[in-house]
C-alpha cells in the first residue's frame, strides 16, 4: 500500500503527480468514486485506502504490496476493489496482500501463507491447505423445540459421538449441536454416511434440521490457531 506523506495535496493532484512518476499519460487517470477536489486531510479512512489502491495500480506495476486494502470501505467499494485486483492479475501484475479477512483471502489469493506468533505455519494452496489441515466435515444437527426442558440435545450428541468414529463436538446450544467429523486416508466417513445416518434417526432422535458442509477456510485458521496454543 502506497502511504500518502501529506495532507495537503487534493485527491485528484496525487494522481497526476504519480502518473507522470511512473511514466502514464494523464489522459489514464482513474476516475476515482472520491471528490476529486476534496483535500486529502478530509478524506475519510476507508477513502484514503481508496486513493492509496487507486494510485498503487498507475502504471501497471508487476508487483503490488497491499495492507488491510479494503478496511474501512463500504460493501460496494470493497466489491470494486475485489475485482480491480483479480482483473489486475490478467495483466501480468503479481498483488502480496496483507490482511485478516479471510473471505478477502479465499476471494483474491491463489497462494496463502498463515502466520502465527511471527512464525510461518503454512504457505500454499487453498487446496494443499484443506489436505493438511481441513480433512473432515461439519455436521449441524438442530433439534424439535420442546415446550418443556428436555435432554434431546444430550442424548443426540452421545448417539452422533458413538455412531461417527473420530467425531467432536464444536459446539452445542439448548435445541442444538456442532459436530466435526475427521477424514484422514485410514479414517473414511462420507457425506452420504452421514446423510443415512441421519435421515434414519430423525424421528428417533427429534431432529427437527440438519446440515453438512466441507471444513471452511474459518474452521483450518482457528483450529491452526488452537494447535499452536495446545503445543504451548
């Protein structure tokens, strides 16, 4: 991320005066969704990342470095930028980002690294990601609400861990469960397993919904995270 080193130039001045240091007509000026002639030291902190990402892309770089690019901005603009980044990629131009967002990362990264405590944990693929560390599922289960205290939540969860090898539970409320399910190459459980072994105890067991999804880029980070911290 370029820094702007003073707030006394207009938006619309920085632009120009990169432009003609990296060489680009002025006629390529982008046509910034800021006030043009808004003072710098006026400019909100989601609009200076705006102009700081705007003037970062004159001159088409081959390597971009971006910190946090997209905090403080609005849902739209946020978008915006999304994409100027991946369409920048058609253009030969290589972006490093920094940043905690990880829907940013899964959006605009073909490469991740995760750090943690100043030490590399992982640099990779999203796939070579999910390989190491996202092997399993996440099942929710959500059971009928009763009109008076029950043990349903209880008695699923004891039948779920007994039925579904090396399964854990993630989290549980009053009418409902997390349970995580790992796959390893020795450990096979499918999600049409899963499927059959719940649609054949839904009335058994007062299930009222159900759900499973594939280990989410959330789930690799924070379970990184609580590796690192049971090590410790």
């Amino acid at each position: 991320m370029l820094l702007l080193k003073t707030d006394n130039f207009k938006a619309k001045t920085d632009l120009e005066q990169i432009l003609g240091i990296n060489g680009a007509g002025k006629t390529t000026l982008l046509k910034t969704i800021i006030g043009e002639l808004k003072p710098t030291s006026d400019l909100s902190e989601g609009n200076k990342r705006k102009l700081s990402t705007a003037i970062a892309f004159l001159g088409n770089p081959k390597l971009i470095v971006l910190d946090e690019p997209t905090t403080g901005m609005d849902p739209s603009a946020r978008v915006y930028f999304w994409n100027l980044i991946k369409k920048s990629q058609n253009y030969g131009i290589t972006s490093i980002i920094s940043s905690h967002s990880l829907e940013e990362c899964e959006k605009l990264c073909s490469t991740l690294s995760i750090l943690k405590d100043q030490t590399l944990e992982f640099c990779g693929t999203f796939e070579s990601l999910s390989k190491i560390y996202g092997k399993g599922f996440c099942l929710m289960v959500k059971c009928e609400r009763q009109n008076e205290p029950s043990n349903d939540v209880e008695v699923l969860e004891k039948f779920l861990l007994r039925k579904i090898s090396h399964s854990s539970i993630k989290e549980k409320k009053a009418e409902s469960i997390l349970v995580h399910i790992k796959v390893t190459e020795n450990i096979k459980t499918s999600i049409s397993d899963l499927f059959n072994l719940v649609e054949t105890n839904k009335i058994k067991y007062k299930i009222e919904s159900y759900s499973i999804s594939e280990t989410t880029l959330e789930e690799i980070f924070l379970s990184i995270a609580d590796m690192n911290e049971n090590i410790e």
